[in-house]
C-alpha cells in the first residue's frame, strides 16, 4: 500500500504563527494551522480584541436645519430619532437622525437618549 504526501501549495500571503487564527483541514480554525500554505488563511487575530467599529449618519440640526455627515464609534443609533450629540468640532445640539450613511463625517463625541422630536430632545437639554 503506497502512502500518498498530503498537497502542499506555499503562500506568500498566509500567515505562520503569531496570534492570527488560519483555517484547518477539517474546516476549524486555529493558530495551530497557521503552516504557511495556501488552506491555511489567515482570519485575523483571536485574543477576543475588538475591531473599531463606527457608525456614519445623515443627521439634521433642529437648531438651524443644517445637515451633517457624522460617526460615532461601537454604538448605533436610530434613524428617525432625535439626540443631543456633542460633536468634535463643538456643534452640540439636537439633531435627527436622517439616514445611516458612509461617509465618516465629523466624529460624535456623546449622544444622549433618543428622542422622538426635536421639542422634546430641545426642552430636556
């Protein structure tokens, strides 16, 4: 009975060792597979560290109806609902929240609670 070497493509672009998990035979994933071949690609780190995740909006001001494309960071916010937000370049006030958007837009620093209306998000800041 002839044994056959298991087929082993090199890549230039998976990972050997370090943190980063790489995908193994059997279809789990693992640092313990992470042999430099082409099965073997990396899926990125496993220390459970997070990823930065932002949020970017369309939002209206209830002050003077301006738009702005805005992002906060690792919290969503509603579409349609009114905040108090205090942004990075000191515009804070009410705005509603018009559309979710991509563009990354000035950084959010706070947001309170939502509110259903400008009226209300005004009267209670």
């Amino acid at each position: 009975m002839r044994r056959f070497k298991k087929f082993f493509t090199p890549s230039r672009t998976s990972p050997k060792g370090g943190r980063r998990a790489c995908l193994c035979e059997d279809n789990t994933y693992s640092i313990k597979c992470c042999d430099g071949s082409l099965r073997a690609q990396g899926i990125g780190t496993t220390t459970g560290e997070q990823l930065d995740v932002w949020y970017g909006y369309y939002v209206q001001s209830c002050g003077d109806g301006h738009n702005h494309h805005v992002h906060i960071h690792d919290t969503p916010l509603t579409v349609g609902k009114t905040y108090y937000l205090t942004l990075e370049n000191n515009h804070n006030e009410c705005y509603t929240i018009l559309e979710e958007s991509q563009a990354e837009g000035i950084h959010i620093n706070t947001a309170s609670v939502a509110y259903d209306d400008c009226t209300t998000c005004e009267n209670a800041n």
